[in-house]
C-alpha cells in the first residue's frame, strides 16, 4: 500500500486516527448536554440541540478545540470535566505495533494535532504515547487549523519536512484535502475514527480501518 522506501517522515494526528474517538463523541454530545441542562434548567434534548448550534458555529477553528474558550462560553469547567471521563480515553487497535513499527525503521514521527494542550496532556497522560513522537505540534503553535492550507507551510517552518517524503494519517478528509492542495504526497484516510461507528471509507484517499494494514 505505501513504500516506506520512499518515506522519511510521519505525520499522525490524533484524535480518530490514533485514539478512539468515541471519548471526544461522548463528550461533547452526551456528558456535556447533561452537565449544561442541568446547569440550565433545560432538560437534555433541548440542552444537546442548543450545543450543537453552538458548537457546529466554530467548527474548523481553533475556537472549537480550545478548553479555556468552552469553559467560559458555556460556564463549566471543561478541562475537570474531562478528567473525570477519561477513563473512556483508548488507544484504536495495532496503534502502538505500528508506533513501535515506525521508531524501528528510523522514520521521522510527529503527532499533529488541532487539540488544545490542556486536552493533549490529558490524553497523553492517559496513553502514555508521547515517547513514540519527536516532537508534538498542537495547530495553536502553528496559529492555524489543520483544514486551513496555510497551517502546512506554517508547520514546515517548526519540524522542516519534505513534501515528496512525508506521509500523513487523518480521520477528517477536509484536513487531507488541504495537506494534499499543499502537496503533501502520502495521504492515508483512517475509515474507523470511533469504535461505536460504522466504518465509513474516502473515495477520494486511500483508507485503512487499522494500521496494520500499513506494516
Ligand atoms: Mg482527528
């Protein structure tokens, strides 16, 4: 499927692709609308309605993944509130075999994420899978989100990486359409971003359900 002969660098987002995304679903679309009804006086169904427009108004920016921004917007504490339900935080299947993969063949791998840094050391705290990076880029260091073209060159300024060389995997094609408009060459769709959810493939991006199917 790809000729890891012709590939030097690594570029794995996170959420969806590397962790179950079940976590971050049931997050925003469960335990908040209950937190936030109760909070409100609504009753669910009517607090998950009023999240949703709200959320959906930032979706794509760096708004949408930034704690601080959700803690005041919706008066709770997210960043607490998260803790409390990250024992729902997992790693997908054959993740760290394809980790463990990559560290023995010498490639260059970064976790580039849109996710704020408090969210990032939650999870990271939880998997402990910051040992397998050379480095983690969250997209606020960069200014930009990943969907937006400008956050590739932006990124390449911070870990220097060459087009023609360098793989990237992500669970949100609009983020594979912008790295490929940048010209990033290998582009891998994983179809199975949550454990809950139908496996759903790309027809524009070569798709993997697991990473196994990459060693
Ligand atoms: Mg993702």
């Amino acid at each position: 499927m790809l000729d890891w002969a012709k590939i030097e660098t690594v570029l794995l987002d996170m959420d969806g692709t590397l962790l179950d995304k079940y976590y971050d679903d049931y997050f925003w679309e469960r335990y908040i609308p209950e937190i936030y009804a109760k909070q409100n006086g609504l009753n669910t169904v009517e607090a998950g309605k009023k999240l949703l427009a709200i959320y959906k108004a930032k979706e794509g920016t760096l708004d949408w993944t930034d704690l601080d921004y959700w803690s005041d917007q919706l008066a709770l504490n997210i960043p607490a509130l998260k803790i409390k339900v990250s024992h729902l935080i997992k790693i997908h299947p054959y993740v760290v075999d394809f980790l463990e993969f990559l560290s023995q063949s010498s490639k260059r791998v970064y976790l580039v994420t849109n996710a704020h840094s408090k969210t990032l050391d939650i999870k990271m705290k939880k998997t402990s899978l910051n040992g397998y990076f050379d480095r983690i880029i969250c997209a606020a260091e960069v200014g930009k989100p990943k969907e937006d073209t400008s956050f590739w060159p932006g990124l390449k300024k911070i870990i220097n990486f060459s087009r023609e060389t360098t793989m990237l995997a992500e669970d949100t094609e609009k983020i594979l359409q912008s790295a490929q408009a940048y010209g990033i060459k290998h582009l891998i769709y994983v179809a199975r971003p949550s454990s809950r959810k139908a496996i759903k493939k790309s027809s524009h991006f070569t798709s993997i359900i697991y990473f196994n199917e990459l060693i």
